[in-house]
C-alpha cells in the first residue's frame, strides 16, 4: 500500500482536502443568510428556499452508489480529483444562473462533493497514512469543517451587503480551484491495482451483503433519525427567522453560532475528557440532553410562539447531545462488517442524505402549510423518539457481536 513519504505532501494532501471540503460547505453555511434575497430576485416562491440545502443533499446522494466501487478500480487519484473539478465548475455556474430551477440544478451538481469527499476522500486519508494518523487527521478534518456553519453565515451576511450574492459562489469556486491544485500536485495513488473493470453485478453484491447488515442497518437508521432535527433547521430557519420573524441577514446568522458550536463543544469534550467514548453507558447518558433540547422546542413554542430563541436554544442542546455520539454511531456503522469500506460509507451515506433530503421537504410543508412552527419541531421531536429506539437495538447487536469475541479472548 502506498504511503506519503514527502513531508510537504504529508501536509499538503490533507490541507487540501479540508479545503475542498470547506468549500463545500461554504455554498450552504454562506448563502444561507442570502437565500431569501436569491429567491426573490429569481421572482420564485418564498417556499422554495429551503429545497437550496435539500436539493445539494439530493446531489450529494446521486453518485454514492457509483464513486466507492468506481475508486476501488480505477484508482483514488482520478476520482476525487474530477470531483473536486466538477465542483469548481458548478459553483462558476451560478454565476450565470437566471432562473431559480438553474439554480437548484447548479445546486445539485454542487452536492455531489459530498460524494467525492466522503466516499473516496476519507478512505484515501484511512489508506494513505494508516490507522494511527488517519484517525488523528480525521479528526483534525472534522474540527476544522465544522467551523464552517459557524463563520459561513456570519461571512456570508456581511458580504452581502458589499456584493452581488453571485460573487460569494465566486469566491467559492476560487477555493475550490485551489483545492483541485493541491489534490493535483499532492495526492497519493492508494489502489496498486487499478484499470480492473466495472462488474455491476459484484458491485450490487457488496451493496446487498452491507443492507444484509442488522448493525449497519440499526446504524444508519440512527444517525439517520438523529440527522433530521438538525438538517431541517439548516434548511427552514431562513423562513422561520428572515422571511417571517423579519430579522436581518445578520442576526440570523448569529443565531446559527450557538448550534454548531454545540456540536463543537461535543467533540472537544469527546476528545479531552472522554476515556472510552464507544461505552453504553457514556452513549446513554448523552440521550436525556436530547431529549431535553426537543422537549424544549415543543415547550418554549407552546407557552411562548412568538418568541424564537426556544427555537435555537432547543436545538442547541439537542446538537450537543447528538454532536457526543456522532463518532462512535458512525464508526460502529463503518465497522460493521468486512466488506470494502468505500461500499460500506457509499451505502451510509446513500440512507443519510436520502432521508436528510426527504425530511427537509417535509419540515418546509409541515411549517408553511400544515400549522407553522410547533409542526416543524413535532418533527424533530418524533425523529429523536425514533433515534432512541434504534440506539438502544443498535448497542443491543453491538453487545451481542462482542460477546462472542469476549469468550474466545478469554
């Protein structure tokens, strides 16, 4: 297996994959705060603001199916690098976007990074510098992403007083090119083998062997569920805050701090003080702060509806609470079986996105037509029910899995 030995590559290769990754975020975390000012100058219902995130979810779910098996044959390299090209010219796209169907199509193209990124990059990173360090840089990786939907919306409100909402994808694209630069000058081919073709029929066989899974298949249903409150809240709060709390572009950025950097906060907690975060009991205790985040949501919006900050408060709590599991549920999902990891975060990311993006459509109807804002949180409240549900049958198969090992250890 090919290692990076050049110290410059070492640092290069993984600084431009968290630019790429940064970058692609930024198209969401960014516009966020303009997306009302889009919609209105393409002359297109307020409505359709939020199908922005879901319809980059859609994007980023296209070609999971295809880049996982596709980079086990025909190389690492290739791939992402025509995924990070891909990304660079959609973003240029939107500039000459003039209707709102090119630019929910300019967002599509601009989701499938998500693919690239997850499906291949990650497993490069795994590939390239070995179980040690790539658990390290990934966690580095995460950390430094996450800062986007924090700065995003801030940066993105204040620029949009000095330009055209257009140059902001500009500015992105610029990033993205520079991305595309380092991956070219710096990434590391992992696969020896490569030029294998491409038998759809083994491909489905791995795909069948992962959903065959009962741990991967209780996982996926749990970070899915756990997903959704977080995920329409991106995606509606611009029409809960903007369109009809009458806030400015600004203080609905700001009301974005306090979420992610909840999720934040988790992760360095999970990182400084937590020993053994894959325990039961440290994983169940994280589940009352949920709860109390989405019992929060439904209290504050009953007794007081015109006030927002339950909205964010609640949510908040929710995504620290979740944010503390997020690593542990996914690495027990990847792990789930021995089957090719770029099949296994293919088929993850596949459920995810799905249910991220369908979940979003239904949170913009439950809010605009089906009784506003107390309907949009019943939402989160009955996916963080589901959530429980599935952790407690995902830690009961984990449980029963380790068993085995257990005794024959001993």
């Amino acid at each position: 297996m090919h290692r990076i030995s050049s110290p410059l590559s070492l640092l290069l290769f993984p600084v431009a994959l968290i630019l790429y990754e940064f970058a692609a975020y930024l198209t969401t975390d960014m516009i966020q705060p303009g997306i009302i000012h889009v919609v209105r100058e393409f002359n297109a219902d307020v409505s359709l603001a939020p199908a922005s995130i879901s319809m980059y979810m859609a994007g980023g779910m296209a070609l999971q199916w295809l880049l996982g098996p596709l980079s086990d044959r025909v190389g690492r390299r290739p791939v992402l690098l025509s995924g990070a090209l891909i990304f660079t010219l959609a973003c240029l796209a939107t500039l000459f976007t003039t209707t709102m169907e090119q630019y929910l199509l300019a967002r599509i193209v601009q989701g499938t990074s998500i693919c690239f990124i997850a499906t291949v990059g990650y497993v490069t990173i795994q590939e390239a510098f070995g179980e040690t360090k790539g658990i390290k840089l990934m966690a580095i990786i995460t950390s430094v992403v996450l800062i986007a939907p924090i700065i995003g919306p801030l940066v993105g409100a204040t620029l949009i007083h000095f330009m055209h909402w257009k140059s902001l994808f500009g500015i992105i694209a610029g990033m993205g090119f520079i991305a595309w630069l380092g991956l070219l000058l710096c990434m590391p081919e992992t696969i020896k083998q490569k030029s294998v073709s491409f038998n759809v029929i083994s491909v489905l066989q791995d795909f069948r062997q992962v959903f065959r899974n009962r741990i991967f298949i209780a996982g996926v249903a749990t970070i899915s569920f756990s997903y959704v409150p977080m995920m329409t809240w991106v995606a509606v709060s611009p029409v809960i805050l903007i369109d009809d709390g009458g806030m400015s572009s600004g203080q609905f950025a700001w009301t974005q701090v306090p979420v992610f950097g909840a999720v934040i906060l988790a992760n360095m907690m999970i990182a400084k003080f937590i020993k053994d975060p894959t325990s039961p009991r440290f994983i169940w205790r994280c589940v009352p702060i949920q709860i109390t985040g989405l019992a929060l949501l439904i209290a504050g919006n009953q007794l007081y509806p015109h006030v927002w900050i339950w909205s964010v408060a609640g949510t908040s709590i929710y995504a620290f609470g979740v944010g503390a599991v997020f690593p542990t549920l996914f690495r027990f999902t990847l792990f789930s079986n021995d089957l090719p990891k770029g099949t296994v975060s293919a088929s993850l990311n596949i459920v995810v996105l799905s249910a991220c993006a369908g979940s979003v459509e239904i949170a913009r109807w439950l809010y605009l037509e089906a009784g506003g804002r107390l309907s949009f949180h019943m939402l989160a409240l009955g996916c963080g029910i589901l959530t429980v549900i599935c952790l407690a049958r995902l830690l009961t198969l984990m449980a029963t899995k380790t068993a085995p090992a257990e005794v024959s250890a001993s």
